[in-house]
C-alpha cells in the first residue's frame, strides 16, 4: 500500500511540474485516440516496450492483461518480455532508479496512469502526450542535447530520434505585457528519420492509443455495459408507461 501510495504522489507531483514548468510554447494537437482498434493498440505495446520500458515503468499493469488487446501468452512471451520476466509479471522498467536520477535529473515517472495524468485545460492527457512525443528539438545548452516545445527543459532525451529525424525549433523572442517571451516559428531539419512525417505521426498515435487503454483497459467494457444499462432503462420506462396507461383507463 505504501509503494502505491508514493507511486501515485510522484506521478502527479511530477505531472504537476510538467504543467508548471512554463507552459508549453504549441497548442495540443488532438491525439487519434481509438482504444478499439486492436491493430494500433498491438502496435503501441510494442513501441512502448521496445521504447519506453527501459526507463518508465507501467507498474500497475500485468504483460498478461494484453490479451485484452488480441494478443495471445504466447505472442506476449515471444514479442514483448525480456528473458527474465515471465507472463504474469508488472511492467517494471529495467533502468536502476538511482542511476535515472543522475542521468536525468528525476527518476522516469511510472506511466500506467500517465494518459490521464496530463489532461488539463488545453486538451486530454493523450493530446499533451501526442504533441509531446512531436515536439522535441535539439538543443546543445541541454544536457541531453534535447529539449521539447509543450515541455520545455524537459530532463527527458528523444528516444524517438531516429525515426523521426533531427530537427532544430526556430523560436523568436517577443515582448508580450511587458515580458520577453519565446514564441515558436517552425522547424528547421537537421537530418531525416527512418519515417516519413505522416508515418512517424501514426506511429506515435499508436502509441499514445496503448497509454490511454492502459490508463483505464476496462473502459470499453464499461461503455458497452453503460449503453446497455441506458437501453434497458429505455425499454423499461416505455414498458411500465404502457403498463401503468392500460391499468388506469377504467379508472375514473
């Protein structure tokens, strides 16, 4: 109880800090969420192991609550675990926390919830993070040599670099009520990724689609379960109003 206590505390303390760090220099993108396609979801799991895990944990997820999603232990087990872990094992980042808070600054924040953390005014938690994963620059005054145009100084590297290619933000500083203020320009391209813009934007869109699913996995089972309850209210509302109409008309 106390580690999901401390768990929580620190990723909303941290989800805190990425709201309060500034404020973002680009409006959110809305994120193309759709937690019934299996094929998106499949493919944000693996993203999300491959590209995520090392660092961040999904410590109140199970590997084998994936085969919500269509996949199979077996796929499970062959795809998506390290040697060491087995099917029925959390999702635990392999980076030693000690050595992520010399690197980073912070230790990665667990992202089970991490979706629904970082809704706020500007959008949902899957728009901050759709335009979060787009939005990295270079930048050499850094200690990553990174930073993010909805986070900025962020202590969190590009992990995604390479398919996305390396890009420099062109920002401008202005005066607005008095304060000299950075405001975004465009980009500048540095080098070419392995994916197109279109396919890089698909591919980070599966994998904010799996971060929201993870968020909440029972949530579709939930909307079917409401819509069902909301049809039989229906149906029986018109039933008891037809009932009560046929045993009070003799009565005067």
């Amino acid at each position: 109880m106390k580690k999901l206590i401390l768990t929580l505390v620190t990723a909303l303390g941290l989800a805190g800090g990425a709201l309060a760090a500034g404020g973002g220099l680009v409006p959110l993108d809305k994120a193309p969420v759709d937690t019934t396609n299996q094929a998106s979801l499949q493919n944000g799991a693996k993203l999300f192991v491959n590209y995520c895990l090392g660092c961040h944990s999904a410590a109140f997820m199970r590997f084998n609550r994936l085969t919500d999603i269509g996949l199979s232990e077996q796929e499970i087990k062959s795809n998506l675990l390290f040697t060491t872990d087995k099917v029925g094992d959390t999702m635990v980042a392999a980076i030693d926390p000690k050595q992520a808070t010399n690197w980073f600054g912070a230790n990665p924040p667990d992202l089970t919830v991490i979706a629904r953390s970082r809704a706020g005014a500007g959008g949902s938690g899957a728009d901050y993070l759709y335009t979060f994963l787009r939005t990295f620059y270079r930048d050499e005054t850094k200690a990553t040599g990174w930073n993010n145009l909805v986070f900025p100084s962020v202590g969190m590297p590009h992990v995604l670099w390479q398919l996305q290619g390396e890009r420099r933000a062109i920002l401008e500083n202005v005066e607005v009520h008095g304060q000299n203020t950075q405001v975004f320009k465009g980009w500048e391209t540095i080098s070419q990724g392995t994916m197109s813009t279109q396919e890089y934007d698909q591919t980070v869109g599966d994998l904010v689609n799996f971060l929201q699913w993870m968020g909440e996995p029972a949530q579709n089972t939930r909307i079917r379960v409401g819509v069902g309850v909301l049809i039989f209210l229906g149906i029986f509302i018109l039933i008891a109003w037809r009932l009560n109409a046929a045993f009070w008309k003799d009565v005067k």
